[in-house]
C-alpha cells in the first residue's frame, strides 16, 4: 500500500543552461503529488512525458527524497525507514538495467542474494520466477542482444525476487510487442489478484484504461484527478478516457490561472 | 556481506569482458614488460662486448703480420681474408670492420717506430662500432706488450712510463647503466596496476550508470556504502592480479637475459621482486581508490576514458621527473603515494638499504590519501545527482 502526500522534488537546471553568474532557477520536476494505492489494485500513474512520473517514483523508491510531503509504502516511511521501505518495495525503473553479460538467471540470483537469500534459497526463488515468467527458454543466455520484451521480463522477475508487498512499474510497456504487452498485462492482474499492490506509470491512455483499477493523472507535476476509471469518465462528463485526460489537466491550468490572478 | 556479493558479480562479470581481461592480464603484466623492458635488455647486450665469443675479422695483408695474427687468434679473433673493395663493404654493412695492415708495417715494427694500421669501420652502425671496439682493445693490448718489450730491450723498466696509478672507485652500489633500468621496475608495476583496474573501474560505475542499472540496484534494501565497497573491492582483485602477474613476468624476463652484463649489480632474482611488491602493495589500495573515485564523478564511460586517460600521467609523472631531475629519497618526499614507491622500488633494485622510517612513511602517507579516496567516493555515491 501507498499513501504519497503532497509530494514536491525539484533539481538545478544543468549548469551549461544557466546565466552566468545569475542564481539558476530551480526546475520543479514534482510540485504537489499526492494519492493512494491500495493492496490487491493496480494503480495507473497516467501522464505524458516529463510530467513528473518517473520522479515520484524515484521519492518513493528512496532514491531521491522529497523536499517537501512524506509518503507511506506498507507503514515505513520512505525519508526515515529506508531499508524497511526497500524491503517491502519492487522497483522497476524504465529501462531494464540488465547487465549484458550476465545471463538471465545470474541478473536475477545477484538482486537476490542482495535481498538477503542464502544462496539455495536464491536458487529456488530464481526457479520459480523463471518458470512463472515463462522465461526457460532464454533462462541460461547471456542478456546482450536481448529482445525488449525478453529484457522486461529479466528486469520484472529482479524488482519480484524478494516478494515485495508493493511493485512500482515505470512504463513497464515501453517497447514491448502486442503480444510481450497482453503477457504482461497477465502477470501484472494475477500479481494484483494475489493481494499485492501495483503501481504503473504510462503514457498510453489504452494501457491504462486496459489494466488499472485506479488512475492518477499527473501533469506538470500536479495530480489533477484521482479516481476509478468510471469517476474520471464522471466527472468530466467525458466517455473515453482519452477526452476525460485533456478536460482533467485543462481544469487543472484554469485552476492554476485563477491563483494567480487572484 | 552485500559488499562480497557485489564484489564476486562484478568480477565475474568484468572476466567476461574481453577488454577488460586484456588490459588486466596481457597489456600490463606481459606486453609492456616486453616492450620496455626487453628493448632495454637487447640494447644493454648489444652494447657489451664477449670477449670468449670467438669473431671473424677481415684482414688486408694477413701474411705482413703473422705475429700479430697469431694473437688475435688466441684472442678468439679468427682472420679472414679482406673483401675486394674494403670502403664501400665495410659502408654497406656487409663487412663490420676490416684491419688494414699497411705494406711497411713489418719495417717499421722492426725499426722500432710506429707501425701503420688502419681499422675500417662504420661508426653510424652500432654492431660495427661494437666489432672495431673490441679489435681496438685487443690492439692497445698487443701495443703495451710490444711497448714493454721495447723498453725492455731499452735497459728501462716499463713501470718508468706508468706516472699514474688511476683506480675507480664507484660508491654507487650500482653501476651507471644498471640505473635506467632499475627505474623500469617500478614504472613497469604502477603502469600495469593502473591499467589493470582501469576498464573493471569505468565499468562497474560510469558504464553501471550508462547502462541504467544503478537505478535499480540502489533501491534494493542494501547500504550504498556496500555498493561502493564492493566495486572498490572488484577493482582492487584485478589491481593486485595484474601487479603479481607483472612482478612474474619480469622475474621470468630477466631469467631469460644475463643482467650481469648491465653492470653493476642491479637485481631481479625472486626476493627482490617479492621485497618490491611488498613495499609497492600500499599502492593497490591507492590505486583501485583512485581509479573508482574518479570514476564515480563521470557520467559515462567516455567521459571517464577521457578523465583518468589524462590521470595515466599521474603514474608516468614520477618516472620522468626522476629522469631528468635528481630527486633524492628523503623524508619528505616518502609520504607522497607513488613518488615513494618508485624510489622505494629503485632502491631496491639496486640493493640499496632502505630505512624502516621511509618504508613506513610510505605506506602512511599512501594509506592516508586512500581513505581520504574512499571517503569521497562514498560520499559521491550518496548524492542524489548519481542517477541523472
């Protein structure tokens, strides 16, 4: 489960863009990220490229901290129980990250020795993973020259090794084929009907239609709409999600005009 | 714990990169020993002189002189007769020197005055300098002996011409040409030390991040410091391999050539090399530090090619600076990393005692910049800018 409120992260422009001499503005990457994530849901990050998706998940996989907000994965807090939180939490970033000259199976064993598995127990488990991912058939093969969807899952069974209560997934889909997509629509609903909690950034309005329970839509940086598919369609009296996104963030700007006007 | 499995996958890893391997294992520890060392090796033969090894020598008018024939040969100077055109042979190399025993020699040997020979020789040749050298020296020998028997024959004692009695004493315990190739040694170990952790180095942390998988591997529920010391720990393996590899390769090197003949008594017998390994070792620490901190400042493996390319003059800075200026071994100069270590290790190579106080400062000073390394390292894997 994730509880994110009013997140906000911001980073120095890089120094080549910036005046000299005149203080760099500071590039606001998340200005105000706050919702929720429940166990056995799959929670749909909706926004388009550097809404400030990628970022989010990064605070809430302790690996940037929030200069303002807190946010709660399984009870720990990510700024003061950062193992705890590492513990309870499968990241996978948008690229696979896979080191090429390892095979499949040696990518994943290392994360799960890292996790802490003995090494029969990270043997079992990488079995398993293998085998629930379908992945036998690329299981022993060094991972240069992998396909993209081969790549996904190599880095999908790594953020699973240690059975986290809550994966994070930064667009998981990005690259993959039709039917590498459809296969991992599959495993992302039975990891969900298993009781944990998922969370899925994307760009793709489809995608998210296709897969989430619950949508969070982020732009610049802001949720601008938090609810069921239904809700969303609702309350900006649209019927494609698509139409209810440009409604949702057009309100949004108005919102942000009216402040500062006023 | 995490820090050893972090260790163990990078360096197995890294053993499947072929560059990798070849810069740790080949290029250090065998090609530049081959090409330093051994083109030094041939030079120093080239320039010493065998007088046991029996050499031919043309001689025009080989009949004028038998005296002087017959010593030659009982000096290992077999006599053969002259090419046709002397000049142009002995120009083009396919003669090395001719003696030229002028018509009047005999006459002028049995009047009493000097007697003409002309050695042909060609001084931009090296092996034909060598050759006219060592028919040079067996002549000033002939000539003392032919001298002493004059004045013998004179009523003079010989000694009457000998005013003075110069002996060399050299206090060096080494001998003059023994010192370029004493500095080798330690050039030969950094050099090899540094290359060999270089590509391991770039690979475990600019490459890690150029891959994107530092992402994921700092969310998982480890320290970064284990990260960071594990890499550190990679690094190190391949620095300390690639040193040992080195330190054979030139014990086996110098097996294979007679160092004797280098003047001097400059060493490289198997307790020498294990004494400068020994005193070089603080150096494997320094290095693999050195290389992961610079590393770990760039953001990708070109950029750090570029910065710790420029960082290879480090390790060379000492060896030319000890070339051309004469930077003695003192105290102050002992607990500087590197410096220390190759006068350290000349020192050795040269059979000279080292103080206890040096041995200790170097390896205090070098430890000290290693944990001050080690330090920023960490430090640098704590910011946040790592990921971007």
């Amino acid at each position: 489960m994730i509880i994110a409120r009013q997140l906000r992260k911001s980073f120095k422009p890089a120094s080549r863009l910036s005046g000299k001499g005149k203080r760099a503005k500071r590039i606001v990457a998340v200005d105000d990220v706050s919702f929720d994530a429940a166990d056995g849901s799959i929670t749909g990050l909706l926004g388009p490229n550097g809404a400030g998706k990628s970022t989010t998940l990064r605070m809430l996989a302790t690996l940037v901290s929030p200069e303002h907000g807190h946010a709660i994965i399984d009870g720990f807090d990510v700024q003061h129980d950062v193992l705890e939180v590492r513990q309870h939490l499968g990241f996978m970033p948008h690229n696979a990250g896979i080191y090429p000259r390892l095979t499949s199976r040696e990518n994943i064993h290392y994360y799960a020795r890292l996790c802490g598995l003995d090494n029969r127990q990270s043997q079992q488990r990488v079995g398993e993973l293998i085998e629930q991912l379908s992945m036998s058939d690329f299981a022993d093969r060094r991972t240069a020259g992998f396909s993209q969807g081969q790549k996904t899952k190599v880095a999908l069974a790594r953020a699973l090794v240690h059975q986290p209560q809550t994966i994070m997934l930064d667009e998981p889909t990005n690259g993959l084929d039709v039917m590498a997509t459809r296969g991992l629509r599959d495993i992302i609903r039975t990891l969900a009907a298993n009781g944990h909690c998922i969370v899925f950034s994307s760009h793709i309005m489809q995608e998210v239609a296709a897969l989430c329970d619950h949508i969070a839509i982020i732009s610049n940086g802001v949720i601008a709409m938090e609810d069921t598919l239904q809700g969303i369609l609702q309350r900006t009296a649209q019927t494609d999600l698509e139409d209810a996104f440009v409604v949702a963030t057009r309100s949004l700007q108005d919102n942000a005009l009216d402040t500062n006007r006023s | 714990m995490n820090l050893f499995i972090v260790m163990f996958k990078e360096i197995v890893d890294n053993l499947r990169d072929r560059q990798t391997v070849f810069y740790a294992l080949l290029f250090g520890p065998v090609l530049l020993p081959l090409l330093l060392g051994g083109s030094m090796v041939a030079s120093f033969k080239q320039l010493s002189i065998d007088f046991d090894q029996i050499t031919r020598l043309s001689v025009v008018n080989a009949d004028k002189a038998p005296q002087l024939i017959e010593f030659l040969y009982s000096n290992n100077v077999d006599v053969d007769p002259a090419p046709r055109n002397v000049q142009s042979s002995v120009r083009y190399g396919d003669t090395l020197v001719v003696l030229e025993i002028k018509d009047d020699f005999a006459s002028a040997l049995r009047a009493g005055e000097p007697a003409p020979l002309t050695l042909h020789m060609n001084n931009a040749d090296k092996d034909s300098s060598k050759a006219a050298r060592r028919i040079t020296t067996l002549l000033r020998v002939y000539e003392q002996t032919i001298n002493a028997l004059r004045l013998q024959h004179r009523g003079i004692d010989p000694l009457t011409f000998d005013s003075l009695n110069i002996i060399q004493n050299d206090v060096s315990s080494d001998g003059a040409n023994g010192q370029l190739l004493a500095s080798i040694l330690p050039f030969l170990f950094i050099m090899s030390m540094v290359m060999g952790g270089f590509y391991l180095a770039i690979d475990t942390t600019a490459g890690e991040r150029e891959r994107q998988s530092l992402e994921p591997l700092l969310s998982l529920p480890l320290s970064r410091t284990a990260v960071v010391f594990g890499k550190y720990g990679a690094t190190l393996c391949f620095v300390t391999l690639s040193g040992l590899l080195t330190a054979l390769s030139i014990y086996t090197l110098f097996k294979l050539f007679p160092v004797e003949l280098m003047g001097g008594q400059i060493r490289f017998d198997g307790k020498t090399l294990t004494r400068a390994f020994l005193l070089a070792s603080p150096l494997l620490l320094f290095i693999s530090a050195l290389l992961i901190t610079v590393s770990a400042i760039t953001r990708s493996t070109k950029e750090a090619q570029t910065y710790l390319g420029l960082l290879m003059v480090i390790p060379m800075a000492p060896f030319f600076l000890l070339q051309f200026l004469n930077v003695r071994s003192t105290t102050m100069s002992m607990p500087i990393p590197m410096l220390s270590q190759y006068q350290l290790l000349e020192s050795t190579v040269l059979g000279d005692t080292i103080p206890w106080l040096h041995i200790a400062l170097s390896a205090a000073g070098t430890l000290i910049a290693t944990a001050v390394l080690l330090f920023l390292a960490s430090h640098l894997y704590r910011r946040e800018r790592l990921l971007h």
